[in-house]
C-alpha cells in the first residue's frame, strides 16, 4: 500500500492535509497546447508523492466521473474538489453559472468531493490582459453579486454536499483586503466559504496571518503559494496585468517569496479543524521538464515545517 504523505500524524499539525492541483503545474485553462497532457500531469504528481487531488479547470481532467475516478484510483489519489469560474454580477449570465457549476457539483459529488472553489472572472482577459470589465462593482452589480454567490452556495450545497468557498485573486473583484471584508461581511457564512490563497493575499497587499485571525471560522480551505514581492510591486506600480506578472515570474516556489510559510502553517495549525491545503504555483505556459521537480520541492519543504511528511 503506497504510504500517506498528505498528513503529519503530530497533534499540532493533524488536521492540515496537503494536497494538489493543475495549477501547480502551469494549468489554468480546460485545454490549452501550452499545458502538459492531463494524463502526464496525473502521472508526475502521484510520482511527486501527492495522494490529495483539486481537479483544477473542469473539463482538463475526464468531466465524466466513471472515468475521472478510475484515472485518479489507478494513481492513488483521493479527489477532495472542483473548481470553476462563473459570473456572479450579470443577471445575464447566471444560466451560463448555474449550468457549469451544476455540471462540476454532478461530477464530483459522484466521485466524494466536498468542496467547490469558485474562481472570480478577472476583469482583465487571462492571454491578453486587456479589460474585459470594471475594476469595481458598485451599486445594482454589487448586490447582484452578493445574493448569487449566497445562492450558488446554497445550490451547491443542497444539491450537491459541497461546501463553495469564494478565491480571492488578482485583477478580479476579489483582490485587496477591502475587497474581501466586503464580501464576507455581506455573505452568508453557511453557504459561502473562503478560500484562502496564500499568493493571491499577498498580491492584493494583504495580510495572510491577519486574515486567518480575522476570519477563523469562514476560512474552510487554502490554496498554499508564494510571490515575489518586488515583482508584485511593480505589476501594481505599473499597471501589469496579472498574466503579465505571471510571466514575468511573480509567482516563485518557496521558501522563496511572501508570505513566511511556516508562519502560514503555524497560524493554519492554530485553527484547530481540518483543512485542506492545496499547492499551487501560477506558471501558465511554463517549460513542461519544470513542475514535476519544483513540485517535489515545495512538497519536501512544506513537510519540513509541518504540511504532508517526507
């Protein structure tokens, strides 16, 4: 039997199972000729020593669940969560939401998830970085917002058993630390978590270790990453897009870059409940030789501090 890396059995650090997603290895859309085959992929993570699976962008890994959980059986891994991107703002565009977020929840509540990252779009296109939106919603587009992401968790939820968590992330409307005292003040905690996402915090000039002492009872999962905080200040200096950032390097592999991870896993460990901890590393478009050996040492450092065992 292969053994369990994604948990230190010590007390202190018990319930913080690590675990990974494409994203960890420069996938961001559902097909792409930039990103490495998902079959690849699934290979060079299970050969990484990753047991814990995020499926990343719906439809990179098989959408149909026979056939996704005998992909992820036959490499040992255990899917805990799906992703998907929706617009919330638009009245025009909640079928569209519903319809993809009712086609992840049906596939992975088949194959024992429990949760839902729901992805903000970005305001700025994802290739080109040109704007496709307003930097800040206001007004009708506002409470628009606020009542679909209650009411897309409460789909998922009921529908589904899967706890939606909201990601905060750069150039979307879920950035800065105002950005996110705004949407979870307004939210309703039963049906809208919070995914904490260690870089995106950092980008939008937040305060991880703040944030997880502000917010310990709607953080239910986190996304485990650093950037560079040079580059982050110049993307925001001079108004890079965020794919631009990510070109140019902004997102690194600790222990280089923010934030501090053993102080992040000190202060996740304080929490006392079971998180999952996903890594993640944005390298769109990076070389293919280049994950699979990064990955093996952010896992090994992470162990070291108490995230997964050696």
């Amino acid at each position: 039997m292969r053994e369990d890396k994604s948990r230190n059995p010590e007390p202190r650090y018990a319930n913080l199972t690590i675990g990974v997603c494409p994203d960890q290895w420069g996938v961001w859309f559902p097909q792409d000729p930039k990103q490495i085959p998902w079959e690849t992929a699934l290979q060079e993570m299970s050969d990484a020593g990753f047991s814990v699976m995020e499926t990343g962008p719906f439809g990179y890994f098989p959408k149909d669940p026979a056939r996704l959980a005998e992909a992820m059986d036959a490499h040992g891994f255990r899917v805990v969560a799906g992703t998907g991107w929706g617009i919330l703002h638009k009245e025009e565009a909640w079928a569209d939401t519903e319809a993809t977020f009712r086609a992840i929840g049906e596939t992975h509540a088949a194959v024992g998830a429990e949760y839902v990252v729901h992805l903000p779009p970005m305001f700025r296109d994802e290739k080109t970085g040109e704007y496709t939106d307003e930097r800040t919603l206001t007004g009708a587009a506002w409470d628009l917002y606020i009542t679909n992401a209650n009411r897309l968790g409460r789909m998922m939820k009921e529908d589904y058993g899967l706890q939606m968590v909201l990601h905060p992330h750069g150039d979307s409307h879920i950035e800065t630390r105002e950005d996110i005292d705004r949407i979870f003040t307004a939210t309703d905690p039963e049906y809208v978590g919070f995914c904490l996402d260690t870089g995106h915090i950092v980008y939008g000039g937040a305060d991880n270790i703040d944030l997880i002492k502000t917010y310990p009872e709607r953080i239910s999962y986190v996304h485990i990453k650093a950037m560079d905080p040079g580059l982050v200040q110049q993307a925001h200096d001079d108004d890079w897009p965020f794919v631009a950032a990510v070109h140019k390097g902004c997102s690194v592999a600790p222990p280089a870059g923010e934030p501090d991870m053993p102080s992040v896993i000190e202060a996740l460990a304080d929490l006392g409940k079971p998180l999952y901890v996903i890594t993640e590393q944005d390298m769109y478009g990076c070389d293919p030789s280049y994950p699979k050996p990064n990955a093996i040492k952010t896992r090994e450092f992470l162990a070291r501090h108490g995230l997964g065992i050696l």
